[in-house]
C-alpha cells in the first residue's frame, strides 16, 4: 500500500465490482488512520466518481463515512458528525453509527455519543457475518470508550459496567499500551 496509483487500484479492484466501493472505502479508512491524508482524499475522490457514474449504490455511503473518518483524523469534528450523519441519511448502517458515535465524542457531544455507542451494541444480528461488523476488536473498543463517556459524565454504574465488558474482551490486554492507560 506504499503509494496509490489510481489505475493500480482499479484493476486490482476490477474483478470484484460488487465490492470495489467497499475496497475503497477500507483502503481509504486506513489512510486516514495513518494519517496519510492525501491518499486518503485520492480515495474520497475516486468513491466520489465512482459514485456519479454508479448512482444509487454503497458509493455515497462509502464516501460520506471516509469524509467522516478523514475528518475526525484532521481534528475536525464538526465536519465528521455532518459526513457522519450524512452516512446515516444514506444507509442506517453499523459502521456508519459507529463513525457517527465517534464524530459525536470527538464534538463533546457525549450524549449523543453513547446513544449511538449503545445502538451499535444493541445491533447484535447486524454484527455477523457482513461488512458492516464491527468486529470483536471493535466491541471491546466501544466498550471502552463507551465506558469513558459514562465515567467522564458521571454514569459510574454503567461506566464500570462497560469498561468490565472491555476487560473481559482483552484479559492478556498489556496495561502499558497508551489504549489501556485510563
């Protein structure tokens, strides 16, 4: 994944159309979690045409959520819960509440936050088996931050009620790692 050539990634992606949107979206998800913003917007820009020349597909929902996630990895997060909820409009998905949940922290709105943190959680029928599963190493993170934001707006029963979720998820967790620092 070293440098994104754009007609490197299309005829990589070229025989699977039905998840050539999705294979973007991923690939741009995790530049932006490197903080590789340029490649990251590359990405945005080809979900963008795709999702002209394919309306009426996943293409809009991919490209709002990777403005959402590049937004949050820029520090802007008035811009991510707006892609966020643009998301939502599109497709009431788990990744896309999962995006919005963390848009709605990163804007101190922890209400709102744990509100989509405890749908996602709720959602367990949406968790198998698709590519809107959050995963195992995503349930124990909401249950973490989800844990924080009710510790952080004085919920204690619940606060400690998911940050045990998160222990139970991570017994060998190293307690040295900045993540388990709190």
């Amino acid at each position: 994944l070293a440098e994104i050539d754009e007609t490197k990634t299309a005829s990589l992606l070229k025989g699977d159309p039905p998840s050539y949107p999705l294979s973007l979206f991923l690939l741009g998800r995790f530049y932006a979690n490197a903080h590789r913003i340029s490649e990251a917007r590359k990405i945005l820009q080809q979900l963008g045409d795709l999702a002209k020349q394919r309306p009426g597909t996943n293409c809009v929902l991919f490209r709002s959520m990777l403005q959402a996630e590049i937004a949050l990895n820029q520090g802007d997060a008035a811009q991510a819960v707006e892609a966020a909820e643009d998301s939502i409009r599109n497709l009431n998905s788990t990744m896309a509440l999962e995006t919005l949940a963390r848009g709605y922290a990163a804007a101190g709105r922890d209400t709102d936050a744990l509100y989509a943190y405890e749908q996602v959680l709720a959602r367990a029928a949406e968790r198998a088996h698709s590519y809107d599963d959050p995963g195992f190493h995503h349930l124990a993170d909401i249950h973490y931050r989800a844990g924080l934001l009710y510790r952080k707006t004085g919920d204690l029963a619940n606060a400690r009620k998911h940050l045990q979720a998160f222990l139970d998820r991570a017994p060998q967790a190293d307690p040295g790692l900045p993540t388990y620092a709190e």
